[in-house]
C-alpha cells in the first residue's frame, strides 16, 4: 500500500466510499479535498446515477456495489457509510481483502450480529483493518474535554450530564432507533471519556412531545452507570426543534467542565419576537463536527498507510474506535432498549466474550 | 395594623425577627434599611448577646425568646429564621395572635409535623397569615423563566434539568438533610415554574465524592416527575466546591429556556494555571439571592400591610407561598428520602389532605 | 427632619417628585413602595392630570408646581425629574429651604449656567444638599468593576472602552444632545472608574446612520483623555435598534475587566431567519439600572435621613455624585461639543474654579 | 504541473518552504500532513541544522538556500516565510521561474519596495502567481462575520471596533513594527470586511505600559477611516499579558455582528484568588488561527494545481489576498506611521498606482 516516490513520501491511499447519501457524499468529498494523503477513487450506492454524479463532482470512479467496490484493486481502502443492514457483510469482505475500512455506526444492527462480526475478525486476526465512525473521539471540544479531565483538572469524576438533540426526527424513527442512532455516540463517548466501561442502564421517559410521530417516545432520559461509579445522565430529544445542540459537562470532586457553545459570530439584531443577542445554531449533526469528521478522516489515512515517519507523530493522538468499541456501544444500547421495555429498570450491559 | 397618617399613608408595618444567624440577620438587615413600609422593632436569638448586637447595630430592641417576640405589642409582623424544631410552634403562636409571620423553610421538620400545624391553621382559619420563604419565586430570572415559559415560548414543557451546587456541605449535613434542605427548594420552585403538582420521585446515587462527610451520600441526582408528565432531573452536590451555583433550564415542545449565568464582570487575566477569562461564582446563596430575599420581604410586607390602593397593585405580582406549599414541598422530600431508603424506586408523593 | 419614634427609630422622610414623566414616574413608585425609611408625599407636573393620578395611585398629594411642592412643609426632601430648563431654579430652591434635593442630570443646560448653580450653592455653604442623578455609582456592576480595578486586579488601567447604545432617538435628537443627554454618563463614569478627572476630548465621526434624524450625527465616537493618560473611546448610537447595551471594558497592564451580558434567561428557539440562542436586551435604560436607581434613592433618603446609627454603614458605601461632580461632567459635555464644532480635534476639558 | 494518475486526478502539488521558523514550520507541516492534494519535497533555513531536521521529521529533503530551494526541479510552488527582508527578492525569483507563491506578510519591509515588487510582476504578467499570507480571510469566524454582514444581517456598517491583543512583545518590538507587524492584519482585513478601500488613518497614544521596553509605544489605538465612511477602532496591546485575542465587533444600521469568543471547553474550578467560571485563551496566534492557516494553504495548493474540475468548486470560496492586497495593506501602515509621527493627526493612505 505504499509505494515510496520522490524524497521517500508514500503514495496516497486510494479510498471508495460505499453510500452516497449524506454521510458518504460529506467522507467523500473530504478524501477528495481535504484530507491529506488520500485520493478517492471509486464510490457506490443503491442510486447508480447519485452515485456517478458524486464521482463526476470528484474525478473518481462509480462502482457497480459495495462488493464490487471493495474488491476493486484502484481501492486500497474504504469507508462504509451504507444502510446499516449493509455493514457487517461489507466491513467483513474489505477484512478479508486485507483492506483498512472505516465503518460508520452501527457495525451491525443487533448486538449479536455485532458479536459475530466482532468474532469473525478477531478470529481471522483482521480486527485491527477496522475502524469504527465515533467521530467525537475527534470533536476537539471533546478531546480537550477528555484531555483537562484527565490531567485532573476537576478532580475524580462523578456525574456527566450529556444532551443530545437535533431538529426533526428523520421519518421512520423510533423509541428503539432514537437509542441505536443517536444515544450511541453517548454509548461511545462517556465510556471514552471517563476511561470506564458502561455498566448499567436505565430508560426514562419524559413527557412526550406532541409533534413525535408514533411509535416513537420522544424525549428520552437515559441514565448510564459506568464501572467507577459515575452517573450520567443523557437527555435525547430528536425533535428539539430549535437546533442541532450536542452538550457535555463532566462534575468532578473539585470542579466542573462543560463544552463550550460552539458558534462563531455573536448578532445583536431587532427579531419580531424583541430584541435579542443571539448566535446561531447548527440545523443538523455536520457542521458541528465537521471538523471532528476530516480529522477521523485524516488520522485513518494516516494509518492505513502505514506509519512512515513521515505519518507517526500524528498518528500518536487521539484513536479510531475500534470493532470491539462498536461491539461495547451496542452492548450499552442493547441494555438500554431492554431497559425501556421493561419500564425503566436498572440493566446491565453485557459486553459478549 | 394599618393606621392612616398624613397623605393617606399607612403606618409602617413593625416587625420582630426570631433568629440572629445567618439568614436572621440579612432578613432583619433587609428590613431595617431596604425594605419599603417595614421597621424592625425586634429581633430575637438563643445567643443573647448575638440578638443584641444586631438590635443595637440596626436600631431595635432585643426579646428575651420567641414567644416573648411575638407577643410584643410593638411587634405588628414576625419573621421566623430561628432553627427548624421551633418553626412549628412560633408560627402557630403568631397564627393565633393574629399576626403575619414569614416563616423559613421548612415549616416543620418532619412531613407529619407539617401535616399537623396546616391542619391546625386551617382549623383556625388562620391560614392566611402564614407564608413559606421559597424566595426563588422572587428571584428576578426564575420569574422571567416561569413568565417566558407561561406565554409559550418554548411551547409545552417536556423535561427539566435543575442543579443546585454549594461550596462545601454544612457540619452535620447527611444524604437526608441534603433532601431536606438544598433539594426543598427545587421541591416547591419546579411544580411552581410548570404550575403542576410533584408526582413522584426517585433517587439515585451518582459516584460519592471523597470529600463527602460519613453519613452524606453527595452528590445525589432525584428524578421528578409532576403530574403534567414532565420529568425533572435535579443534582443535589453541597461539596461542589467551585461555587455556589443554581442553574434551571425548561425544554419545551419548541425550545429551551435557561437561566443565565449570574455574574457583573468578567475579568481577562493571567492565572497561575494558565490564561483565562472568568467570572466569579458566589461563595453561597445570598449573593445569589440578595434580589430574591429582598423582594419577598417587601410582597410580605406589603400584604401584611394590609392592601391599601397604594400597595395593591404590587401585592398583585408574584406570590409567597403558603403554609400548604410548605406541607406539599416537605411530602416531595419525603417520598425523596423513601426512595432513598428504597434503594432508588419511584415513590409517589402523598400530600396529606 | 429625624424625630425618633418607638425603638429609636427615625421617622420616614418625606418626599416630593417635580416631574412626573417617564424617571420622575419611576422615582415617585420605588420612593413609595421600594425604598426603606421613605414615604412619597408629594409629586407635581406641568400636565396637572398625570400629577393627579400618579398621587392617586401612590397614595401622595399633588402639588400645584415645582416651587410649591419645595416649600411644601409635607416635603422634607426634593427629588427634580422635570424638564432640564428647570433644573438650576428648583435646585438652587431647595437648597435655600435646607432640604435635600436628588437632581437629574443635567445640573442645568449649559456650563455657563451650572458653574452659577455652583457658585451659588458653594456660597452659601448648601452645597452638600444637592446630589446628581449619576446612578451608574449605584448599578452594581459598574461598581464590582470599579472595586476590582481598585484592588488591582489587572494592575494600571490604560484603556478603556465604552460603548452606549438605545434602540431609537428621541423627538428633537441633535448631535449635541446625543453629547449632554447619553455621553454625559461616560463623562460621569469614566473618571469615577479610574479615579482620575477628563483632561481632554476628541469627537470623531462615524458613518452617519440613515436613520438618524437631520441635524443629528448618530452614531459618534468621542474619545477621552484623564488626566493619567488614560485613553478611554465611547461610542454613543441613539439609534441602534436592536436594544439598549451600556458595555464597558477597562484594559490594564496586567488584563482586562468588563461588565458581563446582563440578562436573566438564554432561551433557545426557532425563529424566523434560523435556529437561535437568544438573550433579550432591554428596550431603554429602565430595566438595565432599574437597580441602580432604587439603590441610589436608598442611598440619597439614608444619608438625608442624618445619619443615625443604624444607617451610617450603608452610607458609608459608593456615594452620590455632587453638584460639583455635574459640573465636572457637564464640562466634559462642553468639550465634546466644541471639539465637534472644531471637527474633531483634541479639546481641553476646563471646569470652572 | 497536473498530470493525470487513475482516474483522472492531478498529481499532487509539490512544495518548498524557505524558512523553517515558527510559521514556516507549521505551514511545512500542515503541507505534510493536513492538505490534501501536496506533498511538501523541501525546506530551507539559514539554520541548515534546524532545516535539516524538519526535513527528516517530514520526509523531504532540505536545499541549502531558498534561491536554491526556488529552483529545484522538485518544487513546483512555494511558501516563503524567512525573515521579512528576504521576501521581495524569494517571491520576484519564484514568479519568474513561473512557479506559483505564497507569501507571508509583509511583501517588503517598506511600502517603497512593496511598490517595486507589484510593479515588477505586473510588468511582467506574473501578479497572479502571488499570494500574501493574510490567514483572517480564511478563518471561519470572520468569513462568517463578513458573509452576514455582506447578506444584509444589520444593515449598512457604520463602525468597526477592533482588538488584536498578544501576551508579550516579541524581543525587539518598536511602536513602528507594532503597526507593521500586527495591526497589518487589520489593515488587510477591515477593508475586506467591509469591501471598501482604507482611506485615512489616525493613531492615538493610551497611556503606556510600564511593561512595555523602551522604544515600543504599547497600547497603541488606531482609528481608521474607510472610503464608505466607516470608521473603525483598532486597540493593539502587544503585552496584553493574559491571553492572545482577536476581536471584531461591526456596528450597523439595524444591528451588530461580533466574533463569538473562541473556547472549546470551559471550567469550573476552584483558584487560588477565588471561584470561577473560566475558559483558557490562547498563549498566541497559532491554535487561534491553525484552521484559517489549514484552509488558506488548501486553497492555495487547490488553485496551484489548476482548477480541473475536482477543485474548482472549493477555489471559488474566499480567495487568497494578492501581491496588490499586500501593497494596499502596506500603505495603510505607512499612513499609520506617519500619523504617529506627526503627535495623530489624520493621514491619507496613499496607494500607489
């Protein structure tokens, strides 16, 4: 995979994005344009003509499907940003082909189809091709976050208090996706941040929104438990309506730390609602990380190809998540979807062997 | 109590203080000299020479006891700040004597306590002479809060994240007086801001801070939930250590509505931690609640004053709560406390009837 | 004007408004219902119907006109809120009948005139009767600034920035009103925060808003020298429709001290140009130092008051600005407009000996 | 300088840095690892040492001199960031040997030579060839300011207030090479945001540091004045002490637009002079920009490769500042200087044709 050129700088790693719906058209254009070292040379999806627009816009290729994607020998790795029902079939053919993948969230749908593609690799020693998409190990705000808490600046943590909102629940969503989808980037980031496993899980339902559709409780309380002892609680509302608003404070012995607003121009303007101060919100999930996506982005290059010295510091920072951090997210949502139906009792994680 | 003299201009209302402590003496401070239409004639306290310094700073008298204070003729009204076991009793003294009293929380220390001296006023038909000091419903920002939110803001509410923060926990503080004395105000100040009565409660434990005293569980989360459905988070910490520090915010149908940080200056200076921009916290909860406590004292003396043209208007504004407000906050932290005990289970609050 | 009733305390003062327009309406309701040791006996306006019926409300008898109300023997204290033509005459009349007297700014419309008023009352030994309505000595704010700058927080000030904006100009606004009637209070303010007096004024003119009215250059820029080489830039925007914002930030050798946002409720909704966080500004400067005016009443009736034992601490806090300190200030004024007339050039701020 | 690879992608821009100090070391490793589409093949410094060792970290080669470095048929464009008097004569050779440049500010040391420079390359055809390292005109903060300003958010400007402050002086500041060195920035950005060319320039002396060394007149504030009339204020404090901060605040006639302040995560914590809420400022310009730094290199190399069709989409974002940008900024400082010099007076910014 790497081929040295003049003055001993590796070859780009040539990546083919499967999907090409917004998270895949967003890591797409990113390999094309702003990650170093990368160059993209095939996409695919289900829409054959989005898929070729995408590659026109690009100067890549388009695939027939995601197999013959991953099996394609212009694509050195792939990112896999599909319908989930896709991803363990796809994330384990790109293992097989020796190929790095980096597989946005969920590995699978179920925590035992998770398990068994978690099994698979390790039993093929083809787990460390693959990386999962919790881009908030990337966020900065959250690496700093993690970074201050771990230098102790607060003490020994306590209590989180994480809030996870967004605008409109995409169609279709329910109770149980509101937990795979959206409360599992907390499922990844508290265990992350805190250094602790989840432990136990409680569901709690607030009030519910008269504008969610049905089939789906919204807002959702979830209280997390990890194996220190710290409590969390994470507030998931997907209709929150006002804007995409991902919050964090972390209460320790001595203090507390809390990410900050993330917004870039303060106005002071006459509203017809009165006179206000105000910033702006995000309407959706990417421009508040879309930072946190080209650095994932950057540091999987950079590992995928290979560790040059060229590549090492860099590749020293902050990780990928791993299979098995994909496997112990499902875990922590499959207990929170027990909890609900069972009322909101205290359930444990079970993080399969 | 209210005899006109020139201009039409009724007398001002005399008030005796029971209790020299600290909340005594900025009640009494505040009556003495930033409080319309009230002069204080008396102030009382175990400590004698406690009770004299302050009658001698602010121009009174001093009483040898309680009783002795509320029976004196040149006592119109009586604020009661002494300790909790002898709230009971002088409030039903100046009950029967037909005299305002404005009592401190709680206005006994036991639910059934409470229950009696309610039964008790109610009996008499003395009810009405009798306030609870939850001087939030005079802080200036929980009353734009509850305002914004009753005009629909943010439309219906849906859940509620309180936290109530001190520097470092009172000699003798234990898990239940936590309940008692810090969570009591959220008990009273989260039914008043959604205008709906408390449900049911449940505790949970957070990881325990180290510097917790034997016999105190802190931090502790509660749960809430009204009768509306709204479900409430409150985090109870007294060793928080960084500042004394209340935060409330309501998330509605369409929206949040938080209360702002409370602070005058920022300061851009160089720390020996590093370069930072702060402000400062208080260090407990008279700074933060000067405005409130100032506010209360004057609706209270202006209703005891007797509603003259002059003082309805005002009288009109934001109410004190009553004794019942006080026998349904001390049920909340009854059913709060049982579900301690009950290792965290849902515990419905039962106010006695 | 203290006669001592029961417990020693001092009887109320009695106090008359002159003016009952938008301030004199509010000092009469926080004399009457906000204010300790005060009762408001007296107001009087030119529009003799809106006199009536603010006494009517309050409780307070109407007098015939500015004189009358001075001589009135139910008024031992004089509070001027009238026209600013008025002001030296009723000044000068109170302090010739030995009453206190809270005067509005201006001292009087010119310098001319208010060195005269000083004259006069420095002549006749009255001049510790008469306070100025500076209340941003009592706009907590501004004074927890002033003490952190005092106890050198940020080690020697250098420069300072003010900023004071309003949502619309009055009728009849001029680009020297704009000077006499907002800039004045930075004249006032600034030399108070730094403890040092205006030395030296420069008028600078921004691009002219189309909204301001003719003969009004809106917004300006004035910049101000003390005398210990600070240099401090205001700008005054009558017109800056989105609300009324007072700022103030002071720069030291050593950081930098700003008043905070000063707001109660964020709140976090949809409107119609996108997805806010949102904070109200104040419509005019009532809210914004609604404190301050009831603390600086409370500071001018205690000191009024003479004195007692039970007042002499809090007069001992920030104090009221003098006739003096409206000379001062008014001279500052008188630069700004001559250096405006000089087309900006640096212009010496002379106060009358 | 594109040759096509698979799939029709350019090869990757080869580049050259002359100068491997603070600057030239983070755009070295920026082209190394964090754009996309370069490869960075050499660096020179006249410490070969220092050079030699970048090179080795990053996996280029080090030429022995920047001329050298010019010409070396592995380099096909060119980042100059070597001391301010070597940039002239790097960018005259790299535009005559056709290759494309970007320079750090300044273009020369004075705006005699700046002239030369511009002359010369529009002489000979090669001005688009260069690009001036004006880094705000990529930052996302100000792109965001000017795109609201420019979409009508508050109407038409009317002030500018500006504020570039650093912690400490470098060694060897003078009054001259603060304005030339920082408020250069300004001087290229305010009329950017504006889109109005600097008209005239007035600088104002604020009382002086005592920590500024001798011959460096800091604080110092500039007023300038745009051709539309707009006047802004620019404070520059090289030794502001606590926190590197760059602020803009533009006044309208229907509003304000600021930059929000810039933090990630903030603290709550316990310090030796009291509790408070804080939030870490940068020791200096590099986290505070590193991303405007990122972008404007990415847009560099993008347009450097040609436009096919991948890129061009990106290249039409906002531009690199030219070699005429660069002469316009210089002459602003020029005119700065000489109103220093001249006790502040207003001086016309002269531009040469």
């Amino acid at each position: 995979m790497s081929t040295p050129v003049s003055g001993g700088v590796a070859a780009p790693l040539r990546v083919g994005v499967v999907g090409t719906g917004v998270m895949g058209t967003d890591h797409a254009r990113l390999l094309a344009r702003s990650v170093s070292g990368a160059v993209l040379t095939r996409v695919t999806d289900l829409d054959a003509g989005r898929a070729q627009a995408l590659a026109t816009e690009l100067g890549a290729g388009a695939s027939p499907d995601g197999p013959a994607l991953v099996a394609d020998p212009e694509v050195d790795a792939v990112v896999v940003a599909s319908a989930d029902a896709t991803h363990a079939a796809l994330v384990l053919a790109a293992a097989a082909a020796g190929k790095p993948v980096l597989c946005e969230k969920p590995l699978a749908p179920t925590l035992a189809e998770a398990r068994s593609v978690v099994a698979q690799l390790e039993r093929d020693g083809t787990d460390h091709l693959v990386a999962l998409g919790f881009m908030r190990r990337f966020d900065p705000a959250h690496v700093e976050l993690r970074a201050a808490l771990h230098e102790g600046a607060v003490g020994a943590p306590l209590v989180v208090h994480g809030t996870s909102r967004g605008v409109t629940a995409g169609p279709g969503a329910t109770s149980e996706s509101s937990i795979t989808g959206s409360f599992v980037h907390e499922a990844d980031s508290v265990p992350w941040l805190l250094g602790s496993p989840a432990a136990e899980v409680s569901w709690q339902a607030p009030r519910r929104s008269s504008e969610a559709a049905e089939g789906l409780h919204d807002p959702q309380l979830l209280l997390l438990r990890t194996a220190d002892g710290v409590l969390s609680t994470v507030e998931v509302f997907l209709n929150a309506r006002y804007g995409y608003d991902v919050r964090c404070e972390v209460v320790g012995e001595r203090g507390a730390l809390a990410l900050a607003e993330s917004t870039h121009v303060v106005a002071l303007t006459t509203r017809s609602t009165g006179l206000v101060r105000s910033s702006a919100y995000a309407a959706d999930w990417r421009p508040r990380f879309a930072d946190a996506y080209r650095l994932e982005l950057q540091a999987w290059v950079d590992g995928a190809r290979g560790g040059t010295g060229t590549r090492r510091a860099e590749a020293a920072g902050p990780g990928l998540a791993t299979a098995r951090d994909g496997l112990r997210a499902a875990a922590v949502c499959d207990a929170a979807v027990r909890s609900m139906r069972a009322g909101g009792s205290w359930t444990a994680v079970e993080v399969p062997a």
